[in-house]
C-alpha cells in the first residue's frame, strides 16, 4: 500500500468508527449524551457512552443502517435543502461541512436534516483555528494551532476548545474534524504551517492532546489529523498526488 493510500485508509477509519458511536448514541434532535469526560466535565449521570451498550445499538440496526454508517458525504453549506434531500434520498451515516458558508448552521436546517434522516447522522466540520474554521464568521475566530501554542497554557487552550466545542454543538455539529497533529516546521502559510501546533513532538502532543480534551468535553468527538504525516509531505494533497518520509523516518 502507498504512503497516500495508507494515510486515506487511516484517516477513513477514525471517521468511521466515530460515525457509528455518533449516529448509535444521538437523538432525533440531533443532541447527543456527552462522552466520558475527566474531572470538570459537564456531562450528567449516565450520559457516558458505554462500548458494550454501543456495539449492542449497532448489531440491532438493519444492515443498510449499519452499511450507512460508514459513509459520509460532503454538502454545500449554502443549500440547505440540497444537503436535506441528499440525507432523505441517499441514506448516509453523515455529513461533512466545508467551505466558509454558515447558511446550513443557522436557523433550524440541521434540526430540519436530522429529522429527515431514517438514522440519526453525524455532522462534521472542521474547524481548527485560524485559517481553517468554519464558525469564525458567526461565533468570532480562534488562534491557529501555531499561535495557540505560542501564547496559551495547554489549560487555556482545553478551556478555549471547550467554549468552541459548546459554540459547536449549539450549532448541531457532532464531530470537529481537528485538532492537527502533524509536527511541522513549515512556513506559516504552506499547507500545513501555522495548522501545526509545533515542530517538537511533546509540545504537538501536549497541545492537541489539550484542544481535543476541551472538545470531548462539550460532548463534540475529536478527529485527530493527518496520517502518516502530511506536514512533512512534498506538497498539498488538495492539489495533487503527494508523498512523504517513510514511516520509519517520521516515527
């Protein structure tokens, strides 16, 4: 398998299995229980998500329900009544959200999606920070993971990711495709750049680590990106086919 493959089978397979345990655990109004959460947490008794209970769920869905939890399709965040008729039509675990529209994450469309779906779907964007955030417009902006790390304590940036977090799924999203893992070097506005918290290894993990925890918190599921290690990639996988380092030499 190539280094692009490996990292597109990675990467489908974290949003997979998070597409199941939100698609199992979410209501028709498109809430869900937080997940298990450390001290401080604000999840109520009984609100955790239990592995036994969830793998339960899943085996009691139809097969097409549980075929359908492992697609999530992209929608045009302007055309709310497009992204409707996709779930309604095509019968998907999910959808992800791009692109600097907020028409679909106003008003009552994503109450309006949820019920339109046969399964509760999960609803994904990806907001880190900085260049890549899809709130900023309507909830005010983050600091990139760069700048985060520059200036903010790990707590501060656990507290910061918690209130985004809450913003979020206020807003009807489940999952936050963030935080950046990568460890890169890069200039601020190359691909990766300033998305990356830093080019040391502790201080990336401390820091993601950190921005994750804030968003379990606020009940929202975490991905954490990119496999097998796109800040040291020779260009921009948006654009074209890119390679990296072996494994060995980013381990």
């Amino acid at each position: 398998m190539t280094r692009r493959r490996l990292a597109g089978t990675a990467i489908t397979g974290i949003l997979l299995l998070l597409g199941i345990l939100v698609a199992a655990y979410q209501t028709r109004d498109g809430a869900r229980p937080a997940p298990s959460a450390g001290p401080g947490a604000e999840s109520a008794p009984g609100e955790t998500i239990d592995a036994m209970s969830c793998a339960r769920q899943v085996a009691s869905m139809p097969i097409r329900d549980r075929l359908a939890q492992r697609l999530m399709v992209g929608v045009d965040p302007a055309d709310p009544g497009g992204a409707i008729s996709v779930v309604r039509t095509a019968h998907v675990g999910g959808i992800f959200i791009g692109g600097t529209a907020t028409q679909i994450l106003l008003g009552d469309h994503l109450r309006a999606l949820q019920e339109a779906a046969r399964t509760p779907v999960a609803v994904a964007v990806d907001d880190e920070g900085g260049r890549v955030q899809r709130i900023g417009t309507v909830d005010g902006a983050i600091p990139s993971a760069r700048a985060m790390a520059g200036s903010l304590s790990p707590e501060q940036v656990r507290q910061l990711a918690h209130e985004r977090g809450n913003a979020l799924r206020a807003h009807g999203v489940t999952i936050d495709l963030a935080p950046v893992v990568d460890v890169s070097d890069q200039p601020a506005t190359a691909v990766i750049g300033d998305r990356s918290f830093s080019p040391d290894p502790g201080i990336t993990t401390t820091y993601a680590g950190a921005f994750a925890s804030g968003l379990r918190d606020a009940g929202v599921l975490p991905v954490l990106k990119h496999f097998p290690g796109h800040g040291r990639a020779t260009g921009d996988s948006h654009r074209g086919v890119v390679t990296t380092p072996a494994l060995d030499d980013l381990q």
